[in-house]
C-alpha cells in the first residue's frame, strides 16, 4: 500500500477502576492503575499499520517513561516514527476513571502534543505519501496548516472531526472526506447530506454498529458493519479512520473504504482497550458474521 502520514495526538492512558466517582474534596480507593498507549493520533496510525499500510506518525511526546511507552507501542506496530518530535514538555497523559457500570470520565493534559506546529508539517517530505489523516487533539492551525500543505502536494486530506471544532472554510473545501460520528453530524447539520453544505468534498458518518453512511455529491450510500457483541468500545472511530485511510491509500473508493472500516471498527471492539484491539488484516471480520 501507499503510505499514510497521520497527524494527531500521542497520550499514555492512565486508567484506574473506582467503585463511584468522588464529590467534590472527597478521596475514593481505586484498583491499581494500568498505563497503556493512547491518543487520537497513535490510535489511528496503529490501526492502519495493522491492517497493512505504510504509515508514519506526525506528532510529539515528552523525554519520559510515557513518551517511552508510545514509542515503544508505534514502532512494535509498524508504525514509523522519525516525525515524532521530543518536546520539552511531559508527555500527554489522559486520566480515566472507570466505574463498574463501564461509564468513563477523563481527563486529559495535552502535554507535548500541544507543541505541535506547522514547522513540523514543513519538514516532512512529502514524496510518497498518499493520504494524510488528522484529528483534533493538537492544535487546530497546526492541523489547517497540514490540509493545505497536503492538498498542495498532491496528498489526499482526511480529518476525523473529533473533538469538534471550528474550521476554515478553505479547510473544509479541501476534505476528501470529513468523518463524524452521528453525534457529531447532527450538531453540523439538519442532515447527513447537509454535511456537504459545510465545504466537504465527500463526508463519512459512522453510525457504531450500523456502520457508516457515505456522503458524495451523487447521494448517500449506507455500508454495514457485522453484528457482534462488543466488549469495549474504546478506541473503535479511531480504528474507523485508521482503516479507511490505508484502504483509500491502497487505491479503493470511498464506499469500499468505509465498508472496510466498518469491519475493522466491529472486530476492534470484540477486545478490550483500544489499541490492543486493533486487529491484522487477517483478523477482520467478513462482511457477514454469526451472531
């Protein structure tokens, strides 16, 4: 496959299971906690580089055990990391809380990943890369920068609009395509074929375990995802664009794409944690499974 440059977000997930939340100058005794690889943007590249694809991270982590831990965790997947900056800030770190219901509340420290800039962008080479795809855990001009520098280059831009926020116009014109979830959609626009409207040359909704919806200016087409009992969601859009991508790097159509990622979206959350439950192309699912 042709290669993908993700831009994104590199945290280590601190993750501790409490018995309730604690009010407000309360302390709760938790389980111990387990640290594992996380963010937005090292979600997405692993997921990719599992089911084949030549990919390399554009991002930053800190000089410390965390930043050890990602780049242990990319490498051991595939993933190249010669465009993940050491900063001199820790790296980003994500604090969840578990309860025995499975409901999670986090909070995150961007760390270095807010020391990601256009600078960083400029000095990638672009020969050899297909697809770039970004994602809103580093800073939004940063993220711009890169969608123009892409689409310049002859690099097709993808951007998972999560977390949600404002965009150029000219950033939007240049989307081939824009992902949401149907969370998402519906704060954008009245309709999935109203996403159009925004600027976007296509868009991708996903609809868990529906699947997804395909937005293009010749309609809307829906692609299943198998039905499963999921375990974990965790993880599953970044899984999403992660194989949308390196399928649309390897030269499939959009429709296809998504069909695809649909599968590998539904066999990640058949296993706990995020990455972790990225599967090898060998393990995705068919289009069709028993329940």
């Amino acid at each position: 496959m042709s290669s993908v440059l993700v831009l994104g977000s590199a945290n280590a997930d601190l993750v501790v299971e409490v018995s309730r939340r604690p009010g407000g100058g309360e302390t709760v005794l938790g389980g111990d906690t387990a640290v594992l690889p996380g963010g937005k943007g090292a979600n997405t590249a692993v997921a990719a580089a599992r089911v084949g694809a030549s990919v390399d991270l554009l991002g930053a982590v800190g000089s410390d055990q965390h930043g050890a831990l990602l780049r242990d965790s990319l490498t051991s997947s595939g993933v190249g990391t010669a465009f993940v900056r050491t900063s001199d800030r820790p790296t980003g770190i994500a604090y969840i809380t578990v309860t025995p219901d499975g409901e999670n509340a986090i909070v995150v420290a961007p760390g270095a990943n807010g020391d990601v800039a256009p600078s960083d962008v400029d000095a990638v080479p672009p020969a050899g890369f297909a697809v770039l795809v970004c994602s809103l855990e580093v800073p939004v001009p940063t993220v711009e920068h890169a969608v123009a520098w892409a689409a310049r280059h002859g690099i097709r831009p993808v951007l998972n609009l999560s977390p949600v926020a404002e965009l150029s116009a000219g950033t939007l014109a240049l989307l081939d395509p824009l992902i949401v979830n149907e969370h998402e959609a519906a704060q954008l626009a009245p309709t999935f074929e109203a996403l159009l409207d925004l600027g976007p040359r296509s868009a991708v909704v996903t609809l868990g375990a529906r699947g997804a919806a395909v937005v293009t200016p010749d309609g809307l087409t829906e692609v299943p995802a198998p039905a499963v009992t999921p375990v974990d969601t965790t993880g599953a859009g970044d899984a999403f664009a992660g194989a949308l991508a390196a399928r649309l790097a390897g030269g499939d159509d959009l429709v296809a794409a998504a069909g695809y990622a649909a599968r590998v979206a539904a066999t990640s959350v058949t296993k706990a944690g995020a990455q972790p439950s990225y599967p090898l192309a060998a393990d995705v699912l068919p289009a069709e499974v028993d329940r």
